[in-house]
C-alpha cells in the first residue's frame, strides 16, 4: 500500500501503528471526489503508452512520452496553474471506448476492490470527451458501463463540466445526464471543474439548476485559488449546490451562507499541498471546518499526480504533527460518517 504512494499521505500512513492502520481500513468510507483521468494508476498508464506509441506518429507518441515521464516521478507543481498541463497526455490514451473502458475499471479497482479496499463508496467523476473514436455520449456510457458492474451502495456517477466548455457542450453534457438518469443509469450528480483561471460562470446557471430539478446532485469547484473572486464565490453559491469542491478561498460573507446552508465541503488535503494552495495542515481548512462542526467530506482529487489513496488521505488526518493534523480516533471516525452521510446515490 505504501509503496504505491510516495507523497505527503505515505510519510504520514508509515508513521501510523498497526492499529491505527487497521482503523483506518476498517472505517467505512466514502470517496466523493475523485476525476477519472486523474486516478489512473502509473503502471496501467505506462502499459496504454506503450501500445499507444506502437501505432501513432512521432509526435504524438513524444508528447505522450514526457507526459507520462512526469508523472512517473513524482510531479513537483510550482503552482496549481502547472497541473492542467498534464492531462493532454493522459487523455491521448483514453480517447477511445476501448482504451477508457480499460482506464475506468483499473480506476475502480483501485478504489474499491482488495482485502481492505479504499473505500465503502465511490463516486468517480469525469468530463465528457468527443473524440474522433466517440461521442460524449458514448463516453459517458462506457464510464457508466464499468461503474454499473459495482452493486448501487458501492458506486455512482457524476459527469463533470469543464469551465472551458462553451454553452453549446455544457448544454450537451447536462442532456446526456438529465437523459441517461432517467434512463435508470447511474448518474448521481454533475460537477463543475477545470482551470480555476477560465471560463465565464455566468453560461452555468440554467443547466445547474436543470441538472438539480432532474433530481442530480450538484457540486462545484469553488474558490480554489485567489483568483476566484468573491463576485465569482457568489454567483456558483447562487446555484444552491449541495457540495462544494475545495472553498479554499472563501471569504466571511461566503462563509456564512455555506455553514448557514450546511454545505459539505469535498477536503482534499494533498491535492491542496501539492498545488500550493494550503501551505501547511496547520493553515488548512480543514480545521475551520471542524470547528465549526460543519459537514465535510475527506477525498483524493487525483491519486495519480497527487501521488496518494484515500486511506492515504485518513492517514493525514490521524498521525502525529508534523507529518498529520493528529485528530483523535473519534474525530476521524466522525469525519468518515460525515463523507458517508454526503452521497449523493
Ligand atoms: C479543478 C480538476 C482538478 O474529468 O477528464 N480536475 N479541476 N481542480 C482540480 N484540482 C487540482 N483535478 C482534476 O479528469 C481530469 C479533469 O478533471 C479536472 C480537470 O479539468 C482535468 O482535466 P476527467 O476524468
């Protein structure tokens, strides 16, 4: 288990006592917020670049190569900005049906098969792709496909929209989950991700509000770097999500409005390390949050880059200080009930 993962959450998951561990992997857990393409572990992306590269041009295999040379050593970000940069290469090998298919079981796999699995629940999240191998909708049912083949309490769906996406594609995506749910397909919810930098918020609101009266969960990324304004902070509160991604940066008005409504906010303690957006767990939300007594939810982001698990994740908020926020085991055991009780299946 360790050996898998090599960022801040296996520094803190050694440092754990034999009973601390059997703790963790006993809890039952809910993983909420965790992007596909940014889970896929190392070696299955190695192998897909591998066959990738036998049957493509050079300069797409190149690109392909540095990309997953990067990751394979441990992404070091200067800034949260450097990370979107790596998922061209990722998404060369998950272009077609085949080769996404191949990419969302390992992805479960990881989070939910084995003696201990990662976790109770999951719910994978991904942005639909048009490729020239297939449609969004095809992407969607590929992905739906492999979650499906889990029982109901054990995974769902939730299809992301990127902030770079124009109208048209967002008006798509939330068609194809407004449609595939009443189809009876397992899409639990839509989420709002990407660049924190782009996008023109004001093209989301009719589809977050359409995507909630069809009875889908609604989280959203929000306030994850200083950039995002306080004007912007409003208007996706606006949208009465039921989760938030992040909220790092949020300030006392935004504040008041998410605990008044008991919002949960998707924690992810690595993903904010690694990007630069938290300095220390000493500076992070997080404590906020537990404070407050205010609903959060503990997740990974994407394992891959951010180099954890989510048992990696539990392992950080239980070790000793400086390498966890040393919680007690009833604390933790409260925080698991909390990410349980804020599925959206
Ligand atoms: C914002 C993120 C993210 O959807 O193609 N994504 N968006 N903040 C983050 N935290 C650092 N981590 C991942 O998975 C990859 C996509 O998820 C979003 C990005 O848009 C990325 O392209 P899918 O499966």
């Amino acid at each position: 288990m360790v050996g898998q993962i090599s960022g801040f959450a296996a520094l803190a998951l050694a440092s754990l006592s034999p009973s601390q561990l059997t703790f963790i992997h006993t809890l039952p857990k809910a993983e909420l917020h965790a992007h596909l393409n940014g889970s896929i572990p190392i070696s299955d992306l190695q192998q897909m670049a591998h066959e990738y590269t036998r049957t493509s041009d050079k300069a797409a295999s190149d690109l392909v190569q540095a990309g997953i040379a990067k990751l394979q050593n441990g992404v070091v970000l200067d800034e949260i900005y450097d990370f979107f940069n790596l998922f061209p290469a990722i998404y060369a090998l998950t272009s077609n049906p085949i080769s996404l298919r191949r990419a969302t079981k390992v992805v479960l796999e990881q989070f939910l098969d084995g003696m201990y699995p990662q976790c109770t629940y999951l719910e994978l999240r991904s942005t639909p792709r048009e490729t020239e191998e297939m449609s969004r909708l095809e992407y969607v049912r590929t992905v739906l496909d492999e979650v499906e083949r889990y029982p109901k309490a054990r995974a769902g769906l939730i299809v992301s929209l990127d902030r770079r996406m124009s109208v048209e594609v967002v008006r798509e995506c939330v068609e194809i989950a407004i449609q595939l749910k009443s189809e009876g397909r397992r899409v639990v919810g839509v989420d709002l991700c990407g660049d924190p930098q782009a996008g023109d918020m004001g093209i989301f609101a009719d589809y977050f509000f359409q995507a909630k009266q069809a009875g889908l969960g609604v989280t959203l990324h929000i306030a994850e770097t200083p950039v995002n304004s306080a004007e912007e902070t409003l208007e996706l509160l606006s949208y009465a999500p039921n989760r938030l991604g992040h909220a790092t940066f949020l300030n006392d008005e935004a504040k008041s409005i998410v605990r008044q409504n008991k919002t949960c906010i998707e924690i992810c303690l690595s993903s904010n390390l690694l990007c630069k957006t938290v300095t220390t767990l000493d500076d992070h939300h997080i404590r906020y949050y537990l404070q407050h007594d205010h609903p959060i939810a503990v997740c990974t982001d994407d394992t891959l880059p951010f180099r954890t698990s989510l048992v990696g994740e539990y392992a950080l908020l239980l070790a000793a200080r400086p390498l966890g926020m040393e919680l007690s085991e009833a604390e933790v055991q409260r925080i698991a009930e909390m990410g349980m009780a804020a599925r959206f299946g």
